[in-house]
C-alpha cells in the first residue's frame, strides 16, 4: 500500500508531466518541418510518463492536480510567445529532473529526461545561433550604456557640481557612447564577415577541373592545402577525374573546429533551395550597430533619468543606482535564461560588476571633488 506522501508526490509528478507534454504541444504548434515533428515526438514521451504513474496510483488517481507554478509559468509561455527563451526554460526545467534519485522512477524515465534535456538544447542552439549577432550586440550595449553612464552620473554628482552640469554630462555621455558603440559594432561585424568571405573558396572554381591535365594538374594540392593527408588528397583527385564531378563541392572543404579539415563540404540551402548565409551567427553590420546604439541608448537614459526629472544630491544618486539596478538584474537574468545557465547568479553577477564600476567612480569623484574644495 502506497503512503499518503507518496501518492501526493505521484499526483504532483503526474500533473507536471502534463503540464510539460502541453507546452511542448504548444511549442510544436509554432514551429514547422523537423522542430515540429521533434518537439510533438518530446510530447508523446511524456505521455509515457504520464502512464507510469497512473499504472502506479490505480484507483488512487483522483481529480487532476494543478503542475507546479514552474512548469504552469511555462504553459502560459509557449502559448502566447514559443520562442527560443522557453526552448531555454524547457532545457532547464528537464536538466533538473527529480527522477535520478526516485526509486519510483525506472532509470529509462531518468534517462529519457537526461536526453530531453540534449534534445531541447539543440532545438534552443538553432534559436540561440538566429539572434546571437544581434543579441550580442543588444546586451553589451545595454549593460555598457548602464554601467558607462551610471559611474560618469555618480562619479560628476560626487564632485558636488551642480544638476544642471551632471544631466548635461550624463546626456553627452550617453550620444558618445551609444555612437561609438555603434560604429564599433558596424566596423568589427563587417570586418569579421569581410575575413570570413576572403577564406571561402572560389564557388567558380569547379569549371576549371574538366579542363585540367589529368598527368599534371595541382587538384590534389587543393585538398592538401585544407587539410587533407597527400595520400587522401590524391586518392580524392583521382575520384574527381575518375568520374569528373564538376560539382562545387568537387573541391570545397570543410573546416572542424580550428583545425582538421576532413570531409566534402556540402552547400547548405534553406527549403527554396537557395544558398544560406555562412555566417549567420554573426549577423549582419547594419544589424549589429543599430541595435547596439539603441540598446546603450536606453541602457544609458536610465542613469540620467532622476535629474532629468530636477533630482539632485544623494537622492539623484540613490534612485539612479536603484534603476540601474534594476536593469542589471534583468539583463542577466535574461542572459541566464537563454544561455541555459542560472538567471538569479547571471543577475547578481551583473549586478555586482555594474555597482562595482560605479562605486569606484564615485569614490573618485567625492576624493577629486574634495581636492577642488
């Protein structure tokens, strides 16, 4: 006979396994092709799991109970947005799987929790690699307009000149930086595809095999060039000329990692069939540098709002850092969630680097305030 403990924690596991098969529904509801299929196949596990506890409770199943507040939170996100963070959320939530240490748990159920954890990891990587050009470029502007402009508001209030002149500092401070981050951004991402496009090979290139001396030609030193053993690379030209591929991917390779190219590059091509971009992870410059300027505009107008408002002395300064705070708290929980690690320690760690900088700079301020006294 089951304990009464173990029939509520029984009920709870079944509710949560409920709650998760329908938000992986709802994520497959938004999604099309292979996601869709993926995330419906994560769907119909749960609902074995489901069946397990059942079989268990019997006639002990009673009305169904409400999932935790976690995995309800989760519902109400996959409905409304289904995007990457609740891809991130998911891989949390399975991450911390109570059934590895349950003894009413099959070790499969433990294990199948343990691969949908690596299952939603690569679902939220494919989120992860569309906006981390961007997104990248969002966050460090933001965090660097909170920072920059809260240490140059409280470091220019700590020298005891007037309000006037610490709102006109923090304003100039926020134009020069968020254009400098801007262009910044613009010449680094462009720089970085321009690179990227010099080491593609000559999509060209594969017209000139057919006409090569089959005795003498420089094929092989082609693939040795990227990584290919001489005798690899011979045996592979001797294939080309042997059936003349005149395909790109004839002389393309792939490079592994930052070494080791071994394999025939294949060309990648969306479902029109037309070529991807390379270097999608990177985003484009354009993109890049708006969405630096105006994610360190906004992050940098937070500092500068109190005296905005007419706000002066220790009160300016207290509800500055406190905004300011605030926006560092949530940018590192955001950052936290979609790189699948903890919010609450990405938040602190935000927290402390943002308040760290701006203390240094007041004290600064109050000592070079003093000396002009």
């Amino acid at each position: 006979m089951a304990t009464p403990a173990e029939l509520r924690r029984w009920r709870q596991y079944l509710a949560d396994e409920r709650a998760e098969a329908k938000v992986y529904r709802e994520l497959a509801q938004r999604r099309t092709g292979a996601e869709r299929e993926i995330l419906e196949g994560l769907a119909e596990a749960e609902v074995r799991h489901q069946n397990h506890w059942i079989e268990l409770l019997g006639d002990d199943v009673g009305k169904p109970r409400k999932a935790d507040l976690r995995s309800r939170a989760l519902g109400v996100l996959a409905k409304r947005f289904g995007s990457v963070f609740v891809l991130a959320l998911m891989q949390r939530a399975e991450a911390r799987s109570p059934y590895e240490g349950d003894a009413d748990a099959t070790p499969a159920m433990a294990a199948d929790e343990r691969i949908h954890g690596e299952v939603v990891r690569s679902l939220a990587a494919r989120g992860r690699s569309r906006l981390s050009g961007t997104f990248r470029a969002a966050v460090f502007g933001a965090n660097d307009g909170l920072v920059s402009n809260l240490a140059l508001v409280l470091g220019m209030s700590a020298t005891g000149v007037s309000q006037s002149v610490v709102l006109a500092s923090g304003i100039a401070g926020l134009l020069a930086g968020a254009l400098s981050m801007g262009a910044g951004e613009f010449v680094s991402v462009r720089s970085q595809r321009e690179l990227l496009a010099a080491s593609t090979p000559d999509p060209d290139a594969h017209t000139a095999v057919p006409r090569l001396d089959v005795d003498a030609n420089e094929l092989a030193l082609v693939y040795r060039a990227r990584g290919m053993s001489e005798a690899d690379a011979e045996a592979k030209a001797a294939d080309v000329f042997g059936g003349l591929t005149t395909t790109t991917s004839a002389i393309r390779i792939q490079r592994v990692g930052d070494a080791g190219i071994t394999a025939p590059e294949i060309e990648s091509t969306d479902a029109r069939g037309t070529d991807t971009d390379e270097h999608e992870e990177i985003g484009t410059a354009w993109q890049a540098a708006i969405s630096s300027f105006c994610f360190f505009a906004s992050g940098a107008i937070i500092p500068v709002l109190p005296y905005i408002f007419g706000l002066s002395g220790l009160v300016a300064v207290a509800i500055a850092a406190a905004l300011v705070g605030i926006a560092l708290l949530a940018t590192g929980a955001v950052v936290g969630l979609l790189s699948g690690g903890p919010p609450l320690r990405r938040a602190l760690r935000q927290l402390a680097i943002g308040f760290g900088a701006a203390a240094v700079t007041y004290v600064l301020g109050l000592a070079f305030g003093a000396t002009l006294g």
